[in-house]
C-alpha cells in the first residue's frame, strides 16, 4: 500500500473511475435540466421523476425479456447484448413520452404566467409523479434489474499500472488450487456418509483454504495499482459518450438544433422569426427526457441500484446542482459540472482516510463546491454571467 | 426602522410579562409534574446516547429499570391492542409481514372465543419506516385507549414509541427491534426477540471460529441506531476473540452507490465483511462489492432477512451468512402449526421472520391480558406485571421467558446461509455458549 | 393616546385567543392537539417566508434551515440547561423561543449576504444548498443525535406549548402586516419590484434585503424551538428539503405577498393530507378503501375537468354569469366522464381487484390540488389581496349594487 498521511494513493485511479461513472449519470440528467431551463427558463422539478420512470421502464422490460425475479431465481438464463439494447432504448422511448406529456399537460398552460407558478406546478408534478408512482409501482420490496440480463457481468478490462508481485500471483493460484481440492475432499465426504467428527474436520480445512484462497485474491487484485473496469461498466462510459455526441450534432448541426438554440437566445425573437416555439419546445423535453431516460437504464442495470419510487429525488438534486455548477442554460457545462460533481463526492470518500468521518459529509461538498462557484463566477463555471439590463 | 423596532420591543415585552403571569399561577402544578418524573429526565440521557455507539449497555441487569408513574388504559370490550407497523417506506416488507403474523394471532383467538369471552381488537398504525412518525402513531394509538402497544422491527422507532409508551404508562412489546439498550428505558418494555449484546457475538464467533477469519471490514450505516449498536458489538466480541477489525466504513440509509467505500475497503485486505445495514443497502451492496474484485466472505445481522436481498444481490449475496431468529425448516410443532395456519389464510409462507416474530408478539401479549384478567387486574399496569411474570411462553422463534431478565429474553440464535432460492440452516447457538454472565 | 389603547387591546385579543385555543382544544379536542400546535407552526413559517420571497421579493427555497436551526439549537440548550436553572417550563420555552430566533437569525444574515450578489433561480439555488448543508453537517454531529435525531425531553411530560406557538403566529403575522401598513415596508416592496429604481431612490437595497432575511429567519428559528419542545423529538429528516418546497408552495399558493393567503393555504395544505391520513369509516372505525377502477377514472376525469375549466377561462369572453355557468358544466363534465369510465376501467383485468387506502392517496391529491390550482389561479388564492374588514362589506355590498344597475 502506498500510504501518505493516511490516503491510499494506489486507489486514487479506482476511485476517479468511480466518480467518472457516476459523473457521466449526472451529466445525463443534467443535460435535460440545462437544456429545459435554455428554452423556458423553468426550474423542471419534474426531471428527476422522468429519470424514475425511467428506470421503471427498463425493470419492465426486463421482467418481459424473461429476468421477472420468479424466473431468475435459482437458475441462470443466458442473456446477449440485444436485451440491454432494447432496454436502453424502451426506457429513453417511454422518459421521452412522458416528459413530452408533462410539458403538454402541465408547463404549456403556465406558459405566460409567472416563474415562480411553474416553478410551483413542476414541483406538484414531481410530488405527484412520486406518491403516484407509490400506489401503482412495485417498490417493496424494493425491486432490482437482475444482473442476469447482463451478459458481460463477470468480465472486465484490467488497466495495470504496476502488477502485483510474481510471489503473490503464484500463491493464489496455488490456493485457489488447494481450496478446490479440499473442498471436493468434503463434499465427497458428506456424500460418502463419513463420519460426523471425520466431515467437521474436512470442513474446518476446506473453509480455511478457501478463505486463504479469496484473501489472496483480493490482495492480488488489491497489490495491483491500476483500474479494473467491468465491461458493463465501460459500455455504459461508451454510450454516454456516443449520447452526448449525437446532442451536440443534433444541437449545432442541424435546423431544429439552430432553432433551439434561437429559442433560448431570445424566446420572443425566435418566435417572431418563424420559428414553431412550441414544436422545439416540445422537442426539447423529449431529448431531455429521453437523455435521462437513458441514464436511468444504465444507473439501474449498471450500478446496481435498488429502484424506488424516490429513486429520482437524490440524483436529481446533483444533476440539478450540476447543471447549475457549469452554467444553467449551457450543455457542455452540464456535462462538465456532473462529472466533476461525481468526481466530487467520491474523493470526498477517499479523503476519509486522512479526515475520519469525512464520508459523512459528501452530499453537502457538491453544495460547497456549488456556493464557491457561484460567489466568485455567479453565471456557474462555462456560463456567462449577464449584468441584468433595467 | 426605529418605530418599528420599538413597537415590537413593546409588543414582545407585553407579551412575556402577560405570560409570565399566567404561568405564575399555573406554575406551581407543572413544577411538581416536572419533579415527579425525574425517572424520565435520567433516561432522556442514555436515549440522546443513541448514536455514540460506546454507550450501548451491555449488562441489562445491572441498574433497575424506571417505572412508569402512569396506570395506563383500562382493559376494555373488545379489547384493544395497538400495533405500529411500516406500512409505507423502506421497512414495508417486514411490516407488511409483522401485520399479517399479529393478525394471525389474534383472529386467531377471536375465532376460539376471545379472551375470557372478550374479542380482541387489533388497531394498527402506520409509522413510515420513521421514528417521527412511529412516535405520533404510538400516541394516536394510546389515546384510542389501547392497554397495550406492540412493535416495531426496525430500533430507532422503536425507541421513539418506548418513550410514549413509559409516560403513559402501557406496555410496549417490541417485535424486531434488537439495539440493547432500548431496554434500560423503561419497566414497560419487552421484546420477543433476541438483541445486539448476542447477535454481534454470535457472528463474531461463527467468523473467527466456524469461518476461520482473523482480520474483518465492518460497514455500518451511520443513520439507524440498530446497524451502529450491531458494528459496536461485534467489534468488541471479535477483538476479544483475538480477531482485527481493519477498516470501519460508515454509509446512510438510502444510499445507492456503495462504490468508493468499497474501494477504501477493498485496500485494507480483509479477509472478511460485516455489514450490519438493513436488506435494502446490503443487497447493493453486496453486488458492488463482487463488481469491485472483493470476493470475501459477507457476514450480517438479522437486518438481512428478507426474500428481496437475492434479487437485489444477485449470485453476490449468494453463500454468505447471517443471524436470524427461527427458520422455516425447524421441526418444532409451534413452527409446523404457524406455518400451516400462515398458508392457510395468506398462501405461501412469510417472507421474513418478522410473520414469526409479530405472531409472537401479539400471543404473548394476549397470553399475558388472559393472566391479568385471570388475576383480576384491569389496568395496563397490571398487564405490565403480567408479562414481566412470562416464563417459558411457547413461542414460534423460541422459547421466551422474560421474568427476571429486564425484558431482553434469552434466545436462540441461527446463523444462516444464504442460498438461490432463500436460506439455509448452517448452525445454532445458545445464549450461554456466547454471553459473558 | 388612542394608538396605544389599540395596540394593548389587540395584544390582549392575541394572547386571549391564543389561551382560549389552548384551553378548547386541549381539553375539548385532545387528540388533535399535536395538529393545531403543527399548523400554528406552518403558520408562522409560510408567513416568514412570505416576508423573504413575496414581500422582499429575494426566491429563498431553503427556509427548513432556519427551521433546523432554531430546533437544533434552542433543544440542545435545553436538553443541557434545563435541569440546572430557575424557570418554569412556560417561561423557559419563551426564553429558548428567543434563543432559537437569535441563532436563526444569524444564520439568515450569513444566507442573507449572497442574495447581494446572486439573484433570482441563482440565489434560490444557493439558499437550498445552504439548507442542504446544514441538514448534512447535523447528521454528522454525534453529539446533537447525529442522523438518527435527538430526544429533547427537558420536562416531565411534554409542555403546554399551543398557546405559544400561536402567539408566534400572530406576532408574526402583526409584524408582517404592521410592515406593510407603514412606511417602513416601502423599501421591501420597492426592492420587489425594481431594485436598480429603488437604489437610484436612495433606498438602502442591500440593507433591506439582509433585513428581510434575517427578521423572516428569525420567526422560523422561533418555530423551530417552539417544534422541538413541543414534540421532544427531532431529528434532520425532519427539515428535509421537501419541507423547504411545502412552505415555498404554502407562500405561492396563498398569493405571494399575501399574509393572508399565507395564513390560509399555510392551514388548508397542512389540514388537507392529515384530514386524508385520518379518513375512517364512521362505523366500522377501518380505513376507507377506495377501489382501482374509481381511482383511475378519477383521475381521468379530473384531467378532462381541468381542461375544460381552463379552456373556458382563456377562450370565454361573455359575461360574468354565463362564465361562470360554463364553469360549473366544466366540473359537471368531470362527474360524468368519472361516472362513465368506472365500469369500463373495471373490465380492465388487474385494476378491478386493486384498491387504495385514503390515507395512502394523500400526498397524491396533495400534489394534484397544487398543480390544479396553479393552473386555473397561478397568481394564487388571494393573489396580492389582503383580507380586510372593508374588502369583507364589498363583497356583501356588490350583489345588491348589480342588482340595482
């Protein structure tokens, strides 16, 4: 271990891949916010429910493609690549819909009305989004995608930075060796009808091989500095960045991008130069949604994260944040306050170990970093800050 | 400004010197109140002790236990009992079950005539999965009338309702709730469950002797009282044993993204990992952990229980260990008749151990309402001492005797293994094979 | 002379009223004890808020923190304190009321600050993260309960403090008002509404704001203490950001910049989900169970009703009661269609055996009466109205007038 002052600096490449992954989530949703408040100036509250529903949607999907729990349990059923395809684009079909539906029945009404009432509708429309999703979602208890569907689950990319020693590769194979063989003397035993002294003790040996085995396993892999990246994992880097990079065609590339980007320069002007503001509108809650929609398969699948109706609530508010950090309004400053903002959280983690109970507070440095930013740049980090005209 | 900050001085003044009048007659009346309790004043400390784990009392036995000043409720026709359970939030799973099994009990004994010819009226509350809310429930409960309170599962509630439970002076039985110093709140507490002083040691024993593991990791989630109580105890058995503790990492209730405690833990070589969270944590946990490269054996308290941990665990969780209470697959006639009456009025069998242990709950307290109207008492006072007076109560998790033991029964202990499909028996331990007397 | 016998005879009426409830409700209507001491509370919370956010105009979204602040402070003084001093409960509690208010105050003039710099979704957004990290920072002191909450127990039984908390309420309610009604309130309201034409005024702009903030933070540390004797037990859950999100709703909903409306939709959203929680069948004593299919059509229906009201509200030009006739068929419209599409989402397999708790829909039509009524008023119930005992004649004086013309 390369300890200083507490920290261990062989984790740091671990712990950045850490951050960089859950960075990219909110970046996802961080987008949808920055990209909604670009055109309408409204806070959409909402968002991180889309995101819930998202996760939602690929669960189902999943139950469908035949990962119900009641299949799964017990057995191993083999999975490709198509099934997480098909969930990753249902879930951003479905977030896309939804937010297009949001925008329609609940933000278009309130359209000339005062911020601060929109604001207050789109937070009636996450309450309602969440206590709705309460009474008709499964959530208890809480349900998870089954790692099943992933067909990669147990294979990684290993990035060695500095290998572990010979000695220590060579005795973990040695014991993985041993564990097996001592644990087949056992089960033969038991199988034999030996006696109950005569089985106890061939347990007793094969436990302890197995545990020398797995302990130098994880010391191997833990002597290793370097990254071990799942390919989940690294699909999931992938696919956000093929994501964000059709956004950024569809922004600046294309007609629709152009008319987008006039909404949000200049509402009234757009509209007075012939620009359908409704139709971009609506177009923009739909690739938002859907960016988000494409998170929430990911951060459920992934990640591994239990769902919840509530799911949204806690990544919403960092992507919310994010968004803010790197300039409201400005899509490569969303990509850039998440990722900085995962990273954020997990070093504040790995900090720990020179400041004990650190970890604690890890929610509340996003918010620190957010104020420091803001007093000194109020217009976030790639954002311009206006002087507001009289 | 000035004007206004006169008039409010003035205002404000006024105010308190009308107020200080008022209290100056009624004064007298809520000093004496405040003085008669000081029972309660001395318990406030050791409940605010909740999280500074070190405190957690370890010999129940050693100070007698306040007594309420209140009688309570009167029993009534029907009688009532009040159940707080987790209807809604996180816990829902094991207050879904707590229900059904208490309900169980108690149509149970409706259908066989009632008590002494009294039917039995369960009035339940929903607490949340919060200890504030659980609070209130526990208030509403008692001014319905209720002679005596059952529940919760989870400790922090518990707590929480132990508190208005004592002031009004009715007996509370608490289900899962296992932190150990609950206990030292009141002569009204009781539990059907065994506590963190034997559950911490029962797996700190099965580790270092059964498993053979000399260096642990412990993860702890720094909100519930009951998963900082468990670390705190197994800490201590296993450094006693001769066992290391290398790491400690601490998360909170709700979190998902378990990956950079993982990685910090990942780098201290354990050769294993207690984690003594809830289900709802431990599952993702779990996952991460195998994702991570961290293939060591995982070891939990009772906070594991539920059928959900495989799903959410998937083949991670699979093959580790954790303390339960009773198990499906025991022999015991009370177990054989609970499960077949379980199947017959809800299908299947119960999903936790929290069916088991609410249907505990509710007989004892219902055994204990037919002794005290036996003995011609009428008030929850007497109830109180019904109970303290259980010895040997047959119940579905064991047998429960609480008399002399300051409501912490001695029990049993299973340490079982996670499987595919739910869970299997590995070992059992007595309370004498792992208690310091 | 005269100035003074209506000052001391409305403090009298206050602190008369404040005792008269205590007395009615504690011994008349005891289970509902906690409630009334919860919605004094909101009270006094949305009506501070509303002196920030409608009166001053600076968008505070984080006002559960000042909330905590007074709770967390005023309860460990008195966890710590109590035993070892001369006062009664009552006057103890004023006493840690005041405390609560200074520490909350102090903390609004370090929130205050930024709002001299950031303005509108910005400073909102600084607010909430303010309150955010002391929510967080609490959790991580063992010694105040550290996440799980503290106990704040210094009495024996739990103190008589709905009279107080009253008080509160209509203290601040007085010193809103009171500053709306003198001249000292311009400088707020001229802050609301330009602030650029207020400072070439020579109104003090960043004076003000702080000001603004620190007397609003105050009477929420006030609550706070007040929460903490009240109900012993807190913990950081308590003041989670949905709290800051109902207050904020509380002050939109009434009418921002309405002390009113504030005082009003403060007691309606409050009584509305706790009317739900506790909806019981009146013989049975079991809670209502309202089947899937009514629920979904419903639902449905309320949409449809809703569109049609606003529909008529944009598109309708005739005169008053013929709108208002419209009004009515828009709401008729959603009885019929809830009428019409039960027994056809009844054939809908899974749905017909589903059915919800009351209680359980609570928050659900919490949040849909929120949304409802942003759409159809989104200025608010009293919009900038305040209630007035002349605003009262008008209303019983116009229908004759009409008549007459």
């Amino acid at each position: 271990m390369n300890l200083v002052a507490g920290l261990d600096f062989s984790i740091l490449p671990q712990q950045l891949v850490n951050g960089l992954l859950l960075g990219s989530i909110y970046a996802l949703i961080a987008l949808g916010y920055t990209m909604v408040y670009g055109v309408l100036r409204l806070i959409n509250f909402a968002h991180g429910e889309v995101f819930m529903l998202g996760s939602y949607a690929a669960l189902f999907t999943s139950w469908l493609l035949g990962f119900s729990p009641e299949a799964v349990r017990g057995v191993d059923r083999p999975s490709t690549w198509v099934n997480l395809v098909v969930m990753l684009l249902v879930s951003m079909i479905v977030c896309g819909l939804i937010g297009v539906l949001i925008e329609f029945l609940a933000y278009r009404p309130m359209r000339n009305q005062p911020r601060i009432a929109s604001l207050i509708t789109a937070i009636g429309v996450s309450l309602f989004i969440q206590y709705a999703g309460g009474l008709f979602l499964p959530q208890s208890p809480p349900p998870a995608i089954s790692e099943q569907v992933n067909p990669y689950r147990n294979e990684k990319v290993s990035i060695v930075l500095k290998p572990a020693g010979q000695e220590i590769v060579a005795q973990a194979a040695d014991a993985t060796k041993k564990a097996a063989i001592a644990e087949k003397a056992y089960d033969d035993a038991q199988k034999a009808g030996a006696p109950a002294d005569k089985v106890e003790q061939l347990r007793n040996d094969a436990q302890i091989a197995s545990n020398d085995a797995s302990r130098l396993q994880t010391q191997v892999s833990s002597q290793t500095s370097g990254l071990v990246i799942p390919y989940g994992q690294l699909g999931m880097l992938i696919t956000t960045m093929v994501l964000m990079a059709v956004l950024w065609f569809v922004v600046q590339k294309t007609k629709t991008g152009r008319a987008m980007r006039a909404v949000a320069h200049d509402f009234d002007s757009a509209a007075l130069m012939g620009v359908n503001v409704g139709r971009i509108i609506t177009i923009t809650f739909m690739i938002g949604s859907a960016l988000a929609g494409a998170g929430a398969m990911m951060y459920a699948t992934v990640l591994r994260t239990p769902l919840s109706p509530f799911l949204g609530v806690q990544p919403g508010v960092k992507a919310f944040v994010a968004a803010v950090l790197g300039g409201i309004g400005n899509i490569p400053g969303a990509v850039l306050g998440g990722i900085l903002m995962g990273i954020v959280e997990t070093l504040v983690v790995w900090l720990d170990g020179l400041v004990p109970g650190l970890s604690g507070y890890k929610d509340a440095v996003a918010f620190v970093v957010l104020i420091a930013v803001l007093l000194f740049r109020p217009g976030g980090l790639l954002g311009s800050s206006k002087v507001e005209k009289v | 400004m000035v004007k206004l900050n006169k008039t409010f001085a003035t205002t404000f003044g006024l105010t308190a010197a009308l107020a200080l009048g008022i209290i100056g007659a009624s004064g007298c009346q809520d000093n004496s109140a405040a003085g008669g309790t000081t029972g309660t004043a001395g318990t406030t400390g050791a409940t605010a002790g909740g999280t500074t784990a070190g405190t957690t009392g370890t010999q129940p036995n050693a100070s007698p236990r306040p007594t309420p000043q209140k009688d309570g409720a009167t029993i009534g026709d029907p009688i009532k009992i009040g159940l707080v359970a987790s209807q809604n939030g996180d816990l829902k799973p094991w207050g879904d079950d707590n229900i059904k099994g208490s309900q169980l009990a108690v149509d149970e004994v409706n259908a066989a005539g009632g008590i002494n010819g009294h039917q039995v009226k369960l009035r339940i509350e929903d607490s949340n999965s919060t200890p504030e809310t659980g609070k209130s429930a526990a208030q509403k409960l008692i001014s319905d009338g209720v002679v005596g309170l059952l529940g919760e599962v989870a400790s922090g509630i518990t707590q929480q309702m132990e508190i208005v439970a004592f002031d009004a002076g009715v007996p509370l039985v608490a289900i899962g709730a296992t932190r150990t110093d609950i206990a030292t709140l009141g002569s009204n507490f009781f539990r059907v469950c065994y506590t963190d002083d034997l559950q911490g040691p029962v797996m700190a024993k099965f580790a270092y002797d059964y498993l053979h593991l000399k260096s642990m990791a412990i993860m702890t989630d720094n909100k519930q009282p009951y998963s900082v109580g468990l670390s705190e105890s197994f800490r201590k058995a296993f450094e006693e044993m001769g066992g290391k503790i290398v790491d400690e990492q601490k998360y909170q209730s709700k979190e998902t993204q378990f990956s950079s405690y993982i990685s910090n833990l990942k780098s201290k070589n354990p050769d294993g990992v207690f984690l003594s969270g809830y289900f709802t944590e431990v599952g993702p946990i779990a996952s991460q952990m195998r994702t991570a490269g961290v293939t060591v054996p995982l070891l939990g308290g009772d906070g594991w229980d539920s059928s959900e941990l495989i799903t959410s665990g998937g083949d991670a969780i699979v093959g580790n260990y954790f303390c339960n209470h009773y198990n499906n697959e025991e022999t015991r006639p009370e177990v054989q008749k609970f499960l077949a009456d379980w199947k017959a009025k809800y299908g299947g069998v119960p999903g936790t151990t929290m069916g088991a242990l609410g249907y505990d709950g509710a007989k004892l307290m219902m055994d204990a309402i037919k002794r005290t109207m036996d003995a011609k008492g009428t008030k929850s006072k007497d109830l109180i001492a019904a109970l303290e007076d259980t010895v040997d109560f047959p119940g579905v998790s064991g047998k429960i005797t609480l008399k002399g033991h300051s409501g912490n029964p001695p029990k049993r202990a299973l340490v079982v293994k996670v499987t595919k499909t739910g869970q299997s028996f590995v070992k059992a331990y007595e309370p004498d094979e792992v208690m310091k007397k | 002379m005269k100035f003074w016998l209506v000052r001391l005879a409305s403090l009298l009426l206050a602190v008369g009223f404040a005792f008269g409830l205590e007395s009615v409700v504690g011994h008349q209507f005891p289970s509902i004890y906690r409630l009334v001491v919860l919605a004094g509370l909101y009270i006094t919370l949305s009506v501070s808020l509303n002196l920030i956010n409608g009166i001053t105009g600076q968008f505070s979204i984080g006002h559960a923190a000042f909330y905590m602040v007074g709770a967390y402070s005023a309860g460990f003084v008195s966890k710590a304190l109590f035993s070892h001093q001369p006062l009664v409960p009552q006057l103890w509690m004023i006493v840690m009321a005041l405390f609560g208010a200074c520490c909350a105050a102090l903390t609004g003039l370090v929130v205050g600050l930024p709002s001299l710099r950031l303005r509108g979704d910005y400073l909102a957004i600084v607010t909430l993260g303010f309150g955010e990290i002391l929510r967080i920072v609490t959790q991580n002191i063992g010694a105040i309960g550290g996440a799980y909450g503290m106990n704040v127990k210094p009495f024996g039984s739990p103190p008589q403090a709905l009279w107080l908390v009253w008080l509160l309420a209509i203290l601040c309610v007085a010193v809103c008002r009171n500053l709306l009604k003198t001249a000292h309130g311009l400088p707020f309201l001229s802050v609301r509404e330009d602030e650029v034409a207020s400072a070439a005024m020579g109104v003090k702009v960043p004076k003000t704001k702080v000001t603004a903030f620190v007397v609003g933070s105050a009477f929420a540390g006030a609550a706070g203490a007040l929460l903490a004797h009240a109900e012993t037990f807190i913990s950081p859950d308590t003041f989670k950001m949905d709290v800051s999100f109902i207050i904020l709703t509380m002050v939109v909903l009434g009418g921002t910049g309405s002390i009113t409306g504030s005082v009003i939709s403060a007691i309606a959203l409050f009584a509305i989900p706790e009317w739900l929680r506790n909806l019981q069948d009146p013989v049975t004593k079991d809670p209502i169970q309202i089947p899937g299919p009514a629920l979904v059509a419903s639902i449905i229906s309320v949409v449809i009703a809703v569109a049609l009201f606003k529909a008529v509200q944009n598109r309708f030009h005739g005169s008053k009661p013929a709108k208002f006739g419209l009004y009515l068929a828009a709401i008729a419209a959603g009885f019929v269609c809830k009428l019409a599409f039960t027994p056809i989402l009844a054939q809908a397999p899974g749905l017909a055996a589903k059915s919800f708790e009351a209680s359980a829909l609570r928050m659900v039509i919490f949040a849909a009466t929120l949304i409802i009524l942003m759409l159809i008023r989104p200025q608010g119930i009293f919009a900038h109205h305040e209630f007035s005992w002349s605003w009262v004649a008008k209303l019983f004086r116009r229908a004759p007038k009409e008549a007459t013309a």
